[in-house]
C-alpha cells in the first residue's frame, strides 16, 4: 500500500542534500518510490507532450500566474517584470535566477497574499490529482516542495509589507495550517529543522531567491533573509508539532546525508512495514 511523506524545512541546504539519500535507501528497500513536486510535474509533462491535457494544463494556467500576481507593478532596472505565458518559456529564460541577482522595486503589498491563494488552488489540485492517484497506485510519494511552505511564506511577505494587517494574517495562517495539516496530511511528515543563520553563512549573496527574503519589500538582503526564514522556522516547526510531524536536526551537509537521512529513512520504512 502507498503513502504520502512531505519533508518541510526553511529555504535551506538540507533537502537538497538529504532527499537523494533517502530515496536511495528507500528505494534499495524495496519501495517503489516516486518524487512530485508541482514544478517537477509540469517539467515531465511538457517532455512527454502531455501540457494540454488535465490536470497539467490547469497546473500550468496556475503556475504561470505566480509571477505576474508577485510581481504586478514591480521594476527591475526601471522596466516592468515580464513573464512568458508558457511554462517551457518560462524555464528557458532563466528569469528566476535573473531575479535574483536584480534590484527589484515597486513591489505591492497585496501581491504575496493574491499568491498565496494561487499556491494554496495548486497545491490542492496537486495533491488530488496526482499524489493521490499515485498512492493508490502502491507509490511511496515524496513531497519536498510543499503548499503550507509557500503560502505562508506569503502571508509573512504580506505582513512584513503591510504590518497594520498583522492580526488578520495570523488569524489566516492558522487556517491555513489546519487545512494542509487535515485535508492535505501526508502519512508521514518530516520537519528539517536548520538554523537560518549557518544556512546564510553558507550561502552565497547571489543565490538569495527572490521568494527566500522581505528584500523585495525593502531592506537589505542578507538580513531579510534571516526575518523571513527566522519567521518561517518558527511557523513551520508549531505546525509540525500540532500535526505530529517527525522532527529532524539537519544543520549541515554531513548531518543531511548522515544521521538526519537514516532518521528519515527509517520513519519511511517503518510506516511500510505497518
């Protein structure tokens, strides 16, 4: 029988070290084992000429207004962001990673929160449409790059750039919360927990996403990155302590693909062997 595990974590460095480790061992296991994210999806269906059809052609319309909901009004260099209309084109301009390394301006307060509506509607078509038909298949599914994540780091964005609406946000992070944490539950949840200080020690300046800091919102770069990962951290690990989730210490890369793997590993196999 499948199962669904979601791993959540601050904008770190630990997922991308540990998640390939543990589907390895997993996988050596005996579990058919298959990744999903919503990016990952629509990149498999557009080389398998499947965009059009359902749900990848409803996850597309959806993916592809993030950018200009976040980015409405916004400047880079004193031009407006403009963003192709097709997810190929969209991987093909590096925009993105433009962004990162642009001074963005003109962001308005109300764009992260009309954003985190559009995650929480992917999402949720995600997670109905494809994760759940694949656990029916007899899949383990592995979920890295999750809703709750996204939507309330927009929440924070819309906070941070409209303070006076803190009280109504909080009220709305919480619902939100209950909903991934009851409608969307994975059978096994994972929470990574780093400090988002070694995280920023470690990064470089220029691998900052846009989506990572309040920078776009103003202030600097660095320090906004700790705010909004230092807020997320505490969100995600309340969340992840209501909901039962297991949490696992991942401060650096030998502790990703060491202890905190194994830990990972074996809360996925023993819910298998259930």
């Amino acid at each position: 029988m499948g199962f669904g595990v979601q791993v959540l974590g601050i904008d770190g460095l630990a997922k991308r070290e540990l998640l390939p480790v543990v589907e390895r061992r997993c996988r050596a296991a005996g579990l058919s084992v298959r990744r999903v994210s919503w990016q990952s999806e629509l990149a498999a269906a557009v080389a398998g000429g499947r965009i059009g059809e359902y749900p990848y052609n409803e996850l597309e319309r959806l993916w592809l207004e993030l950018f200009p909901v976040f980015f409405a009004d916004a400047t880079v260099a004193g031009r407006p962001v403009e963003t192709p209309r097709s997810f190929a084109k969209l991987h093909e301009s590096g925009l993105v990673e433009h962004l990162k390394r642009s001074g963005i301006t003109g962001m308005r307060p109300v764009s992260p929160l009309a954003t985190g509506w559009l995650e929480m509607a992917g999402h949720s078509l995600l997670h109905h449409s494809v994760v759940r038909p694949l656990i029916d298949e007899g899949h383990v599914v592995i979920q890295d790059s999750l809703g709750i994540k996204n939507v309330l780091k927009s929440l924070f964005m819309a906070e941070f750039s409209a303070p006076g609406h803190a009280p109504a946000l909080t009220a709305v992070r919480d619902h939100v919360k209950d909903y991934f944490g009851r409608a969307l539950a994975p059978r096994v949840g994972i929470y990574l927990r780093e400090d988002p200080a070694r995280v920023l020690a470690a990064k470089n300046a220029r691998t900052i996403g846009v989506f990572d800091t309040y920078h776009a919102f103003g202030g600097d770069p660095g320090q906004t990155f700790l705010d909004l990962q230092t807020d997320c951290a505490r969100e995600y690990e309340n969340f992840a302590r209501t909901h039962g989730w297991t949490i696992v210490d991942a401060h650096d890369a030998a502790e990703a693909t060491g202890s905190a793997s194994e830990k990972v590993t074996d809360t996925i196999l023993a819910t298998a062997a259930r």
